[in-house]
C-alpha cells in the first residue's frame, strides 16, 4: 500500500500551499507592519521589531488562518455552504493569526540576538511548512481503502 501519492502532492497540496503563502504574504505585510511599527514606537527599537513582526504574521496567517481552510476536503468542491464557512473561520482566524502572530514575533524580536534570530526564523519556516504540507496533504487525500481480492 502507498501512502504517499507524488501525483497528489505536486497536483493538490502543492497549489494550495502556494496560494496559502501568497495571500498570508499580503495580509502578514500589512498586519505585521502595523502591530510592528506600533510596539517599535513603544519600545523605541522600530528596526528590531519590524521584520520580526512581519514574519511572525505571516507565519500566524499561514497556520491559523489558511490551514484550516486548505485542509478541509469539503470546501474544494464548493457548493452553496462553502464561502460561508469559509469567511466564517477567515472572521475568527485572521485576525487571531495575523496580531498574535506579529505580536509574538515583535516580542521575540526585541528579546533575541540577530544570530539566534536568524536560527529562530529558518526554523519555525521549516517546522510551519511541514505542517502545512501535511495536514494539507491528511486533510484532502483520497482516503485509503483497503481492497482485498
């Protein structure tokens, strides 16, 4: 039995993971610039909270906010209910994601050092879009059935 399906990944999970990233791009770009201009001005170190506000919202949209949603098996067919759940958790998740995300990664910007940064950053990339791929790939696959002759 194979459980892992190439054909699906690279058809499937991989548009989706694409599009997850381009859209939690934009919204971490704005979300995270904000909150990260807001507590640099507070803290008086805008340079050391901006980006690491950025990453931490993107990061944060891209597990909370659009996880769920590219997860789910049932909303790739659409139907009449499929937007609504979808701006359902996008109401919920987006803003949770996005400001926790970019508050996390402002407060870990003001307390790390630029080298553990740096190491914090590849990280928490690699360790999120592993996630990704495999709830993506758990959530949509075809399930398996075992057939027997």
């Amino acid at each position: 039995m194979d459980f892992i399906n190439i054909d699906f990944l690279l058809s499937a999970v991989l548009p989706k993971l694409i599009k997850g990233t381009f859209l939690s791009l934009v919204v971490g770009a704005v979300v995270g610039g904000i909150v990260g201009l807001i507590i640099g001005t507070i803290a008086k170190r805008k340079s050391k909270t901006f980006f690491p506000a950025l990453f931490g919202s993107f990061l944060g949209t891209l597990l909370l906010a659009f996880l769920p949603v590219l997860a789910n098996r049932e909303l790739d067919s659409g139907g009449a209910y499929g937007l609504l759940t979808v701006l359902n958790l996008w109401v919920v998740l987006m803003p949770l994601g996005s400001i926790g995300g970019a508050i996390a990664g402002s407060l870990l910007g003001l307390e790390l050092s630029s080298k553990r940064q740096q190491q914090v950053l590849w990280i928490s990339l690699g360790l999120a879009y592993s996630i990704m791929i495999i709830g993506i790939y758990l959530g949509t696959a075809p399930s398996f059935s075992s057939s027997s002759s």
